[in-house]
C-alpha cells in the first residue's frame, strides 16, 4: 500500500512541477543515499562515498574503488572530492 502512495506523490511531483525537477529531485534524494551509506561506513555524514574515496587512495582498497569509479566516469574522483568536508567522520 506504501507503493501505491508513493507511486501517487512521484506523478503528483512530475505533473505539478515537471520533468526537470522530478529529476533534480531524484538526484538529490540519490546524493543522500550515498551520504548515508558513506555515514553508516563511519564516514562524515554530510560527505559522498566518492568523496571520501579520492581522499583515501593511499589506504587500501578504497585506491581501487577509486579506480573503478574513474574507470565509469573518467575524472569522477577529481569532480566528486570536497576539501571542505569529512571532518565529522568516526574514523579515517
């Protein structure tokens, strides 16, 4: 039944506002999806797995997701590194 509510509120969204924002804010909710996975893996909440790979490469395993990530998307790791967070992360 959740399904179907929430299947209701995504049309609702698109006819309202349109297909840009729709995507937007799929995107978005995207992004916290990531940020929440980086934070239950100890990371800095407001900060992306991405992010937190380009700035471990020197540790192991995280050089090779690196890799893989640039491997998809050439230049990912360059685009995706945020000097201005991961302060907050529970280790690293």
């Amino acid at each position: 039944m959740i399904w179907l509510a929430l299947a209701v509120i995504e049309v609702a969204v698109l006819l309202v506002y349109g297909r840009r924002a729709w995507a937007r804010r799929w995107w978005n909710v995207m992004i916290s999806l990531d940020q929440l996975v980086n934070a239950y893996g100890g990371g800095d909440p407001d900060e992306t797995i991405s992010s937190r790979a380009a700035k471990q490469t020197h540790k192991r395993g995280w050089d090779k997701l690196t890799r893989f990530l640039d491997w998809i998307d050439p230049g990912h790791a360059g685009r995706a590194l945020e000097v201005d967070e991961g302060g907050r992360s529970a280790w690293d």
